[in-house]
C-alpha cells in the first residue's frame, strides 16, 4: 500500500450526488405542486445551491441558512410561497433516501478497506449523509465519518483536517490521501494541509483553477494504480 490512511469525499466520489439531486428536487417540485418545466426547475436550484455550498466552504452562510434560503430564493424566482423550512426539511428526506453507488466503488473499497485505514469526510449534511452511508452499506467499511456540521469546521480548512487527524491520532502525513471530486474543498484543502490528492472528476469537468491535485482520475477503477 502506498498510503495507510485514505479520506474518501463522499457525494460524487462515492456516490452518485448527481443522480440523487435530479431525483430528489423533482420529488420536491412534485410535492410543492409546481408547473415548471422539471429541467429547468433542477437547473434553477442547482445554480442557487451551488452558489450557497460555495459561500458555505467560503464562511459567507452557516448551515442553517443553507438549508432553507435555497428555497426561498428558489419560491422567489418561481413566485410561489412556501415555508422556507419545512421545505429545507423535505427535500433532505428525499435526498437522505438517493444512495447511487459510483460505479466501481465497493470493488475498490473491497481491496483496500482491511490495508488502511479508510474514513469518510463530508462536508454534507449529517441527517443526509448518515442515512446515505447506511443506504449503500458504506458503513462496512468506514468505521470513521467526519461531517462538517458535526465537528464544527469545514473542508477546505485547516482546522477542519486538524480535527480529522487529532481524532484518528494520526502523524503521518506523508502516508495519507484524500479522494474526492471538488477541486477546492478535497484539493486544496488537502494539499494546503500537506498530504497528498486525488481529484475524481467523474463528469469530465475542465480544471479552470490554479489548483495542481497529485491524482487524476476518471474512474474509480483507475484508483487501484495509484493506491495499490
């Protein structure tokens, strides 16, 4: 093994977020009633989404905005009401029940999971993520999970790796890895934090940024030459 501990991001790393958002946020226009186009709904909460998850990893937003000025801003652009909260609420019980394994994922996990020490760090939501984990019997495999909310910090900062690594007592840096598909929060706070990287972009993204990951892959079968 060239890396004893592994840090597995977790949505579009592991599990098919993609796949779970478009099923989930269609179930919510489904429930709200709302005759839109469901494409053009999906596109309107992934653009207002992604902007908060950006301000969230930035310290602009706590979560508990997060949840809820999503659909608020989203009620606004559609005009229709709704109570900002009770729809936050909603939409995590669709999306806590999506767990679309990435192809490739318990092949890889079956290799590695008794050579290292694997944990999953997520800067998503804990009633989400946990019932996500259990859904795709993740937890077989990661006796860790470190969720953002639950330890009060969050990729890409360095307090939030500081805690990762107090928690497992972990000293080796040079030994450790993080696997995950965002360029900020896996990327650079990996490496700002000193250990090595691997970028999983799964999508066939183009890398805009200034930011240089160890690893490249496309595919999670690719990961065996490079943990193995």
């Amino acid at each position: 093994m060239k890396y004893d501990l592994i840090l597995f991001d977790l949505d579009n790393t592991l599990l098919n977020y993609k796949q779970a958002e478009i099923e989930a946020i269609e179930e919510m226009r489904q429930w709200l009633n709302i005759d839109v186009n469901p494409a053009l709904y999906h596109e309107t909460y992934k653009r207002i989404n992604n902007q908060l998850w950006t301000d969230f990893e930035n310290g602009l937003v706590d979560l508990k905005t997060l949840k809820s000025k999503r659909f608020r801003d989203m009620a606004k652009h559609f005009v229709y009401k709704c109570d900002a909260e009770e729809c936050g609420n909603k939409y995590q019980e669709f999306l806590s029940k999506k767990a679309f394994p990435v192809d490739g994922m318990y092949e890889i996990l079956d290799k590695l999971h008794d050579k290292a020490t694997l944990a999953i760090v997520s800067n998503g939501l804990a009633k989400v993520q946990y019932n996500r984990i259990n859904l795709a019997k993740l937890d077989k495999y990661f006796p860790h999970v470190f969720l953002s909310e639950e330890i009060d910090a969050m990729k890409p900062e360095r307090t939030y790796f500081e805690k990762v690594f107090d928690a497992l007592d972990w000293k080796e840096h040079h030994k450790a890895i993080i696997i995950g598909d965002n360029l900020n929060s896996d990327i650079k706070g990996g490496k700002n934090f000193g250990i090595k990287t691997c970028w999983v972009n799964l999508f066939d993204k183009e890398n805009k940024s200034d930011i240089v990951p160890d690893y490249v892959v496309n595919s999670l079968y690719e990961l065996d030459d490079i943990l193995l």
